[in-house]
C-alpha cells in the first residue's frame, strides 16, 4: 500500500508493507522515530532479520528501490539528512552468510525530509484560581522538541522561565510579553511570536472622595483615593478612568481634581504592581462625582427681623445643597468688620444671636485650602422701641362696600418724627405717611392691615407691629324702601322711608321719581330726583303732599367724599284707583273680583302710543304682562284658568294709570262691586253673584266684618256715596260667603261758582233786614213801646234754630264732606209742617210750601256726637213682592 506525501514542508514517514505474496520476516525500524525530518538532522536505520545471529547476516539498504547500501555486515545505517533529495522509501534486504539464496527483505520506511525551518507556537491554555496561567509550546506536526520559554516586560529585558520540568508547558504568575522555541538534536526552531499574558491579582481595590461631599461645586478641589488591600501604596502604581476610559496613572494613589461642571461622572481606578506592568488588580467600584455649576450662594434667615425690647434675634446662615460648611459672619453699621464671640453668641449649625442693630451677612468654607460660596444677601436687624402703633379708620363707619374710598390713618402717640410702614395684603411692607389710602375698594383689598412707626433720624429704631386691622369689603348695598299709605286718599300725604344697613353709619338719602322707560328691556325705569332732595337728606323719611295719582318712588344713599353711591331701592309704588287724563285701566267686565274660569280683559286708554301692563302679587313681585298672558296692543287678555290676586296698571312714557286690584279665584261666589273708586254724591250698587246664576235674591251684606242691613235684598244700592262709606264690603247667600273687597269713595270738591248764589242770597237777604230797621226805626219814632218790642223779636230771629220733623220712610241723608261735617236734611211734607222758632209754634198752610234747612258747622278737627242722623242711612230696594204693595 502506498501513501502519499504531504505538500507541506515535512516528511511523513510510513511503514509499508508490499503485498506481493512474499512475508515480510525483515523488519526496518527508524531512530528516532519522528514523522517529521528537516535537514541537518541525522536518521538510523537498522535492519533486523529476526533470525539467527547478527553475524549471520549481510545487510543491504534500497531507496526507491535502487540500491543506496551496498551488502556489509553493519546492521545499522546513520544517514545525515543534507538537502530534500534525502527523501524517499527506504527498505533494507538480508543475506544468509551461510546460504546466499537466503534473502529477507523488510519493511519500506517512508522517509520525508522538510527544507522549511520549523517555528515554535506559544498558547495561553489555563487561567488558574491563584492568578496564574499555563502556557503552552509547540512545533506544528512535529514531536521531540525540547522547550524554552522567555519573558520581558517593557522595562526589563527578555530573560528565561524556568519550566519546572514539563515538557512543553510551564504556569506562570507574573504578567509579561512570553515567547518560546523547541530543540531537537543539533537544531533549534525559530522563536514563537510574543504573547503578552496580564495576570489579574486577587487585591481588593476601594474609591473615595475625600471630601465626601453629595454635590460639589466648580473651582472646588476633590481627592479621589484608590485604596488597594495588601501591600503597601510604594508596591503599587494606579491607574484611573473616567466614564468607562482610562484617563489618568499615578504611582501615587490620589487623583487631585479641581472640579468643573464636566468632572461630574463614573470614576473607578486599579492597582498595578510596580515593575510589573501586566499584574494588575481588578478595577474598583465606580464612585459618582457630582459637580454643580458656578459658585453656591448662602443663605441667611431670621427668626424676627426685629430686636424686641431686652431681647435678641437668631440668624441661620445654610449653603445648599451640599455639607461640611463653616460659617463667617459680618455686620455693618458705620462700616463692615468679621463677627467675633464679642459681637454674638455662636451656635451650631450656623446659628447666631445678636442683640445689636445692623446689615448682617454670612458665606460657607469648606474644604482645603478653604473653598468659599457667595456672601449671601444681608439682612437688616431693627431694634423695638416701647412704643405702640394703632391702625384706625378714617370715619367710624362699621362696613365698608364695594367701590368705597377707604383712608386707614397710623397713630402712635409720641411726639417724635417717624416714618410710617404699612402691611397690607397687597404688597410687602412699605414706607408711607401715615395714612393708607384706597380709592377703590374691592374684595381683593380684604384682610389684615398692620402699621409700625420708624424713628426718622434713626430708622433701625421702630415701634413693634400693630394689632391687626381686618378689613371686609362687602357688596354694594341696596336700601329697601317703604311707602305709607300704599293707596292714596284724597288729603293724605305720602310718606317714604329708606332703610339702609347702619343707617347711622354717616349716610344721607337721596329722593327719585321713578318714570317708566319703554325703550329699554322690560321693567326698566328712569329716575329723578324729589324735590329738595339735590343734596340729600340727613332723614330717612320724605313725605309728599297732594298726590293724587299713582307713581312710583325710590331712594338711594350716599355718604363720604368724594360721594359713595348705593345701589338704587326697588321702586315700590303708590296707587291710586282715580283716572289720570293721560293714562287709564279699563277692565272688562268691570267689577273687582271675577271667578277662575271669566276671561278678563285689561286695556290702556290716554294721551300715549306705546304702553305696557304691569302687575304686582300679593309677595310684592313684579311682572309685565308678556310674561303672563297674551298680549295684543295695548290689551292683555286673562284667560281663563289663571288664578291671580294682583294690583294691575298701565305705563307710559309719561304716566302712570289708574291701579285695579283685581281677585281671580275658584269660590262659588263672588261680590260684585266698582272696579274704580266712586265719587262722593254718586250714587253705587254692589250685588252677589254665584258661578251658576246671573244674580242672588236673598242675600247678606257685609261691611268691614259687620251686617249692614236688617234682612236679606238682592242689591245694595247708596244712593248718594260719602266717605264714610268706604270700606271693605262682602256679601253672604245659602252659607257661601264672598271674598272681601274694598270699596274706595273720592271726594268732589265743589266748585268755586257753587259760593257765588249763597252769597248772593245773603247780600240780598241783609239788605232786605237793612231796610226792615230802618223801617222798623221809623215807626218806632211813631209807636214808641210798641216797636221795641217787635224789634227785639225780629233780632231773635235771626238765630232761630229750625227743628224740622221728618217722615223716616221718605228721606235720605247723608254726610256731604266728611272732614266739615256739614248735613243737609230736605222733606217734602204734605200736611202742615211744625217750626219751632224761638220756642214758638207757628201753624202755617200746606200752600206755602215752607222748606227749611238745618246746617251744623264744626270744625275740622271736632268730631260729632254721635245720634242717629250721623250714620249713613241706605236705601233698601224692594223686591217685586214689595212692589206690588
């Protein structure tokens, strides 16, 4: 069998055996036995016939199957490999000395001879638990090679390793650059390339910050210490990195920094022993180095910025944030200088009392050489002087509203010079005079005021603060206004009254007329002011004569300067149930009180062409009449089904009408009376209506809650209306009983033209006496005695009070001005009458026809006695059974 060479450069060698059917009993052995050979090396072959003795033999060595040994008696052949032609297959032969047709031949030894110089190959196979390694050596697809190994470092010069008798590996604990190379015989390989080996030592390495700050600040010097456990600082150099980069060594163990803003980051070091640059340690744990930028500046606080009598202040002095300051403090006066244990007492932490007045500042130091932060701000200390500040308001008035002038005055009684400071809610503290003055006010100036007083001449010296003034702004007031009597009367004046909160609080009242404003939003009122009222009034009462039509009023108040105004009041009204010529209420039907399911219709009559209906309910609320029920015109329309008990009138531009007080509701009975207020001398008729029938034949009538009539008529008719009549009036019929409703009655005054006949009648009555006298005087010339007595009983005459007798059934009275008290009595008689004239009777015939008037004059203010001729007498209306009697 044949094998083939390699094309590399060395030789194989290869035992063949040749299968050509002959034994092999020869046998070629090679010494040494090596698959490599390379030139310059010498090879053994040596023959062994495994028969007989050596001597016996002759030996013959072919190559390539030429003969190369010729037949001698050396079993051994010593070949020195000189060049690459000493290559091939090699096998030797033996011959029988004794019987030369005995012949062996062996085996064929391959013989390959490389020209190439062989080199050595240094491998890192074995990194031990003790900080060692193993490295191992070879020559490529060689054998029997004796090994050396070398190490250097960049320091010291390449010097053998001792192999402690392995082959071809040794176990090394020191770093270095190793190489190596292999022997055989009389050759040497080439050396091996360098192998640079670190060895990591088991030293625990350890980072500080000295000093250990969280934060440190630009231009401050930080040491970093990289600490190895075992061995001294001197066996050690160290090496450093930053954010994951080497970037500093040292043979000492501290890093010196001076901080900037860009040493903030990771930094870790290592130990690397001196002389031996490739045992190292492993790198230390990182440390974090924060580094803020620019200058720390101090911070100084005060307790109370202001000595109290016989006392003293604290101050603390702090730079954050960071630690391990020392404080300097510094006071100023007349000039600066360093606070020593005379001028405070020191406390930890920063802190300081001082009992003295002054600008004080402080700044930090730390470190070394002393790093040193900002001064901080200073701080002014006053000293309290025993003297007391007052806030006080201006004028005494116990609230203050929204949009008012305030003027809050400090007051400290001590006849010196100040300064004046307020605090206020707004602001800071400020120097001012000593008065505070808000134009306008408004809840953003609510709070606390305090004021304190600073010496003029010596401003570290004040008085304390004083008690807290609390302010309260409130809302705008509106003052309530009343109206009495709210129907007007004929002669009764009209009286209002204007409430406001506090009323002594400094206010004076304004007076208006409120007139109705049609073009702006519904309800809308101008307003005038009352006569006299221009400046206002210190009262709060305003009365109004000789008001004879419905108006509306309000009021509002006013005080301080410049003037401070309240709201307006809501305009209340008066009302009066008379016509006004520009403007009137028309109700249809035309009675007060109407039942739910009547329609009523109410209409403006007058000198205007735009109007509006307003009401007023029982709760005194306001409304117009587009918001409740529909309107057309001037006419609103109640429909049925509404339920309203209200005062009703028109507006205009101008006026004010008329006031209905119109009552709608579900009872099944009604009273049916005028809507509008009867004149005095007219004469009226109120009667009782069911929802069912038009009219009620049996009724009761009431007047102010008492019965007016002996038995029950369908109508009550007053045939002529006084005052007295007014009132209010309800009627009663099978156990139902009617609202009440009230009754107004005018009065009419007379005309002066009614005087002139009176007086007419009188001047002719008296010149008609004249002549009687002077008749009377002549024939008493001529009759003496006689006409004296006649004259005496014509004067008494004139006196004579005429008693007239009166048929009760056919005559009616009643009072024609209630205030004069003035009754007229008038009898038709059909017989002859009775005079009683200066306690004589005289009989006079029916033809003469004598009417007779007794007339009662009182003063106003004298009431009459009361007789039967002083109550109204009503006329009952018959029924039609009456009638016919």
């Amino acid at each position: 069998m044949q094998c083939e060479l390699s094309l590399l450069s060395f030789v194989t060698v290869l035992s063949t055996v040749f299968c050509d059917g002959l034994a092999e009993d020869a046998v070629l052995d090679v010494e040494p036995y090596w698959s490599t050979f390379f030139i310059g090396e010498s090879v053994t072959f040596k023959c062994d016939m495994n028969e007989g003795e050596k001597s016996d033999w002759q030996y013959k060595i072919q190559k390539d199957g030429q003969a190369f040994v010729h037949y001698n008696t050396h079993e051994k052949y010593t070949l020195s490999l000189r060049h690459r032609g000493d290559k091939g297959q090699y096998q030797c032969f033996g011959r029988n000395k004794y019987d030369s047709q005995l012949i062996k031949k062996s085996n064929t030894v391959n013989l390959s001879v490389s020209a190439a110089f062989p080199k050595a190959t240094l491998t890192l196979t074995t990194t031990t638990s003790g900080g060692s390694v193993i490295l191992s050596c070879s020559v490529k697809n060689s054998e029997g090679w004796t090994y050396e190994y070398f190490r250097r470092t960049q320091s010291t010069t390449e010097a053998p390793v001792r192999t402690d008798g392995e082959e071809n590996r040794v176990s090394v604990k020191q770093g270095g650059i190793y190489r190596c190379r292999g022997s055989r015989g009389p050759i040497t390989s080439y050396i091996s390339d360098d192998v640079p080996i670190d060895i990591t030592l088991s030293n625990k390495v350890v980072i500080k910050q000295e000093p250990k700050w969280p934060q440190s600040f630009s231009g401050e010097v930080v040491t970093l210490k990289c600490e190895v456990q075992g061995g001294d600082v001197t066996d050690w150099q160290y090496d450093w990195r930053f954010r994951g980069k080497k970037s500093y060594s040292s043979y000492g163990n501290n890093w010196i920094l001076t901080a900037t803003r860009s040493s903030s980051g990771e930094y870790t070091c290592k130990g690397i022993k001196r002389g031996d640059p490739y045992s190292s340690t492993e790198w230390s744990d990182a440390i974090t180095l924060a580094v803020l930028p620019g200058k720390p500046k101090a911070q100084i606080q005060a307790d109370i910025k202001t000595i109290p009598v016989g006392g003293n202040v604290t101050l603390i002095c702090s730079v954050s944030p960071s630690s391990g300051w020392k404080y300097s403090w510094y006071r100023f006066l007349e000039s600066s200088h360093l606070l020593t244990a005379q001028d405070a007492v020191f406390h930890v932490n920063g802190k300081i009392s001082v009992s003295q007045v002054g600008l004080y500042w402080c700044k930090g130091g730390r470190g070394n050489p002393v790093y040193y932060s900002e001064d901080s701000d200073a701080v002014t200390i006053d000293q309290n002087v025993p003297y007391r500040a007052v806030v006080k308001l201006q004028h005494k008035w116990p609230q203050i509203y929204n949009g008012e002038k305030i003027t809050l005055r400090c007051d400290i009684h001590e006849e010196i010079e100040w300064e004046y400071e307020f605090k206020s809610p707004m602001s800071s503290p400020f120097i001012t005079k000593n008065e505070l003055v808000i134009f306008y006010a408004s809840s953003s100036v609510n709070g606390d005021y305090k004021c304190r007083g600073r010496k003029k001449n010596a401003p570290q010296f004040l008085t304390g603060w004083s008690d807290s003034f609390s302010l309260e702004v409130l809302q705008k007031p509106s003052p309530v206004l009343s109206v009495s009597p709210s129907w007007l009367s004929p002669g009764v004046s009209v009286t209002l009254k204007c409430e406001v909160e506090n009323p002594s609080a400094g206010w004076r009242i304004y007076w208006y007329k409120a007139i109705p404003d049609l073009s702006k939003i519904t309800g809308c009122y101008s307003y005038e002011l009352l006569p006299d009222s221009s400046n206002g009034t210190a009262q709060d009462l305003y009365i109004i004569h000789q008001q004879t039509h419905t108006a509306a009023f309000a009021c509002r108040a006013a005080r301080g300067d410049p003037l401070f105004y309240t709201l307006n009041s809501e305009p209340k009204f008066v009302w009066s149930g008379d016509f006004n010529a520009e403007a009137s209420l028309q109700v249809i039907p035309s009675r007060v009180q109407h039942f739910s399911a009547d329609s009523v219709s109410l209409s403006c009559e007058g000198n205007c062409t735009e109007w509006r209906v307003k009401k007023i309910n029982n709760e005194g609320a306001v409304s117009d009449c587009v918001d409740w029920v529909v309107t057309k015109g001037s006419t609103c329309q109640l429909h049925s089904g509404l339920h309203s008990n209200a005062v009703y009138w028109c507006e205009c531009a101008s006026a004010f009408s008329n006031a209905v007080n119109i009552t709608k509701q579900s009872e099944a009975i009604i009273l049916e009376s005028p809507v509008h207020p009867v004149a005095e001398g007219d004469p009226v008729t109120l009667s009782c209506k069911l929802r069912e029938e038009q009219t009620v034949l049996d009724v009761i009538f009431y007047k102010d809650d008492k019965v007016i009539q002996s038995d029950t008529i369908q109508e009550l008719t007053i045939l002529a209306v006084s005052k007295s009549d007014e009132g209010f009036y309800k009627c009663q019929h099978a156990g139902k009983e009617s609202p009440q409703s009230w009754m107004a009655v005018k009065s009419v005054p007379k005309p002066e033209n009614d005087l002139f006949l009176p007086m007419l009648i009188a001047g002719l009555v008296c010149g008609f006496l004249l002549i009687i006298l002077f008749l009377l005087f002549c024939y008493y010339k001529k009759s003496k005695g006689s006409s004296s007595a006649r004259s005496q009983s014509v004067n008494q005459s004139s006196v004579t009070d005429c008693m007239i007798n009166q048929d009760e059934k056919n005559t009616y009275t009643s009072p024609v001005h209630d205030d004069t008290c003035v009754y007229e009595s008038i009898k038709v008689s059909d017989d002859n009458e009775t005079c009683t004239t200066g306690g004589r009777e005289q009989n006079k015939k029916t033809e003469e026809s004598c009417i007779y008037s007794d007339v009662m004059i009182r003063s106003s203010t004298e009431k009459p006695a009361p007789s039967a001729t002083d109550e109204t007498v009503y006329s009952e209306v018959k029924t039609s059974k009456n009638r016919a009697q």
